[in-house]
C-alpha cells in the first residue's frame, strides 16, 4: 500500500496576471517544485485582489488540501489585501506583528504612514516561519503559506521552508509514439484500468518532433511502474514507438 | 455610468500542467486576449482530469460568470474526461452527435473502437460552433465554450470565435516610481479612493530597471483615467517619476 498522498493548492493573488499585464511565473515554479517534492498539486487558481475572492478561496482550499500557498498582495499598496482576506477566511482579526514592524521599519525607515504599515497587520494565529535574514519572511496561517508574488521574492522564501513538505517521490517513464491519439486509446486504456496506482497521460503534439504522442506513466512505486511499462509496450506494434526513456 | 462588463473565467483541464510536466501556454494567451476584446477575465483556475472537479468547477463558474472557456481533456483517451465533467456539470447525459462522428472518422479513417470514439460523445444540448474547415471544432454548452488543450489548436479556434465577446475597451496609463512601494502607498491609495471606476495598480521591480515601482490605472473610461492620471502625478513629487505612459 502507498502511503496517502499530500496534496496542495496554489492561489495566485493579482488582478495583473488576469488582466495579461504580467505572465505570471509562480505557478510553473510551484507545479515543478512540488512535484520534486513529491506533493501532489491539485489546485492552481488565479483571483483577483478582492477581499472576498480570497477569503472563500483560501477558505475552501484549506479545508480540501493538506498545504496551501498563496503568492502576491503583501505590499504596502491599497491593492494588497491577501492578509484581510486570508484573516477573513479563517474568522479572524488582524493584529500587528512587532516582529515584522521591525523588519519593515529596518528596510522602509522611520516614519511610514498607516497605509504602508498595513503589511505588519497579519491574520490572528499567524507565524513568521524561518525569519533569519528576510525583509519579509513567510508567513504560516494553519496550513496556509503566504508567500510575495514578486518570483524573485517568492523562491528566495519557499527555497528555505520547501524540505518541510518532502513526501516520497514520484517516478516517470516516457513513451514517444508515432501514431495517431485516436489509434492508441485502447492500449492506454487497459493498461490505465490494470494498473491503478499508475497515472497515464496522452499529449499529442502539432509540430514536427519526430514524434505525435507523447505517453507518460508516473507512479510513487517504482517496479508497478515498470511492469505497467511492460504492459503498453505489449500492446503498442513495436514500430510506432519511436523511444522509451 | 459604465455599463457592466462581461467577466469571464478560464479553466485549464491538465495534469500535465499540475505536475510541472508541461507549461500552461493557454492562461496567459486568454488573458492578452480577453483583455484585448474588454472582457474581465475574473479567475483561472487549473485542475486534474477527474470528472467531478471538473463537474464541481464548471457548474460554479458557469454561474458566476458570463463566459467560460474550458481547454483540454477533449482528446480519444481515457485521460480525457472534459465532456463528461460538464455534462455532469449540468445535470445531463452524453449522446453521440453524428456531426462530430463523420468529422472524427474523415480525421482518423474508419474503424475506430469505442474508446476512441468517446471524443465524439458531447453534453445533450451541446452546439458545434464555427465548423468550417476545422477537424474538431469549439463546443458551446450554454454559456461554456469548450476548446482543446494543445496551445496551436486552441489559438485557430478562437479566433475563430473570439468577435463574438467584444466589449467595450480598457485604456491604460503607466508610471514608472523610482522610490520604495512604502513611500507611495498613500498617493496610491487616495487616488484609487477618489476614482473608483479606474484600478490602480503598484508592481515592484526586483531588477535594475532604472525604477522601482510600475503604477498601472486601468479604465473603460477614458477621460476619467486621464483626470486620475493626473490627480496621482500631482501627489508624487515630480522628481520619483522616471516616465509616464
């Protein structure tokens, strides 16, 4: 028996990435991350910087995954909202951290006015997690990691609480197939049904790589792999498969 | 008075994009274009291929939103669970439709098992749209468009279709700070206050781009935009302002 997987959702926080101004390069960063991590991503959703938006979606992504991250909206700006939202979600207040005053007064100076102070006001419960050398550490709220949507910001910080969310990894076969999708399905198919612990993908490609389909067999456990591999093999005529890696 | 925008969302279908195997291209090109065309484009979301996330996600976007736009899982194998998911998201079955059968066979020749044949299954109430000259054109079910996840196939389609979304267009002004977020916070924030109808945004830059901050308004409303343009240029003082355009 495989041990339950963890899984993980990823809410990007920016009304920039919706309106096509910037690409948004998180939650690429998040889907090849994670899955080295062996975390089972299941969620990525880009909302806008409304308080309400958020609150529902963190709301209900902490309930339905083991980890969430969220990414943009920790500024100083008025459309920073993430941590109103995320206090929302939970049914809690906002209350400003010392510690974090600190970091920011360090970092902006003295003086600031309230609007700039609001990024010391964090959800109730909330904790600076790994804080040595940060001008803004994350911040953990339950099973929530608020993270900054700048990527530069945001791997710097996830580079240093990531192993927290090792889990044991996933192992991947790769069948590059010269055949038509419509042709294959059924070898897909049964070897999907035999081998359920074995995710099968199919990705047909439009250009010219020598190849159509792209298959992938992915499992935590290694020898089902294999033999899950051996199976299609079996069931595909040798001459379309182009190679196996 | 503006008359109210259309909102759309975006639902990637993909476990590919989730395990970082593959690159989601579709999301940022529906952004450029749904801003391109005047429509909101209110949530992105990415989720696996299973049926029920599928069902659950399509029903709620159908309801909160004026258009939905699916990409992927419309493929022969048994990875590709798209149409079963909006049916279900719906409440209705699948029936064969006999448009998409011919089509299908004039693509993958005669002889095709029941597995393969699965693409041709549509929601009852489904309507082709756009088929001319297309191998598998775009699937309307009532205010959801379905269309296919290869980034090439996905583009021909809609342009085929997009004219039909037209709205009214945002305009856009640029400030380019060189100064700290925290500094302006307050200029931001007392001119988003005094112009609802534009959205400002503030955007730090990490490199060297010889600024820090990019300001962003954003209005339907021309002349509006251009008064709150100049209600923020004369609350920044001029020597932060590296260019506006």
């Amino acid at each position: 028996m495989l041990e339950r997987s963890r899984t993980a959702a990823v809410i990007i926080i920016g009304n920039e990435i919706l309106s096509g101004k910037t690409r948004d390069e998180n939650s690429p960063y998040f889907a090849a991350q994670l899955r080295a991590l062996g975390v089972d991503l299941s969620l990525v959703t880009v909302i806008p910087d409304i308080v309400e938006d958020i609150a529902n979606t963190v709301s209900e992504c902490s309930r339905r995954f083991d980890y969430v991250f969220t990414s943009g909206g920790v500024g100083p700006t008025h459309d920073d909202v993430t941590f109103e939202g995320v206090a929302r979600a939970f049914g809690v207040g906002l209350a400003e951290n010392a510690q974090l005053t600190a970091l920011i007064t360090r970092k902006c100076g003295e003086g600031l006015s309230r609007t700039a102070m609001r990024m010391a006001l964090l959800p109730e419960g909330a904790e600076l997690v790994n804080v040595e050398g940060m001008n803004f550490p994350p911040v953990r709220i339950k099973n929530v990691y608020v993270l900054p949507g700048v990527p530069e910001f945001l791997r710097a910080k996830f580079e240093k609480i990531k192993e927290r969310f090792r889990q044991k990894p996933f192992y991947i076969k790769r069948v590059y197939v010269e055949e038509d999708e419509c042709r294959i399905a059924d070898a897909l198919s049964s070897t999907a049904q035999e081998f359920e612990g074995v995710e099968i993908g199919s990705y047909p490609k439009s250009g010219n790589d020598g190849f159509r389909v792209l298959v992938t067999l992915e499992s935590r456990d290694e020898a089902t792999l294999v033999r899950a591999l051996e199976r299609l093999l079996g069931l595909l005529p040798s001459k379309i498969v182009v190679k196996t890696e």
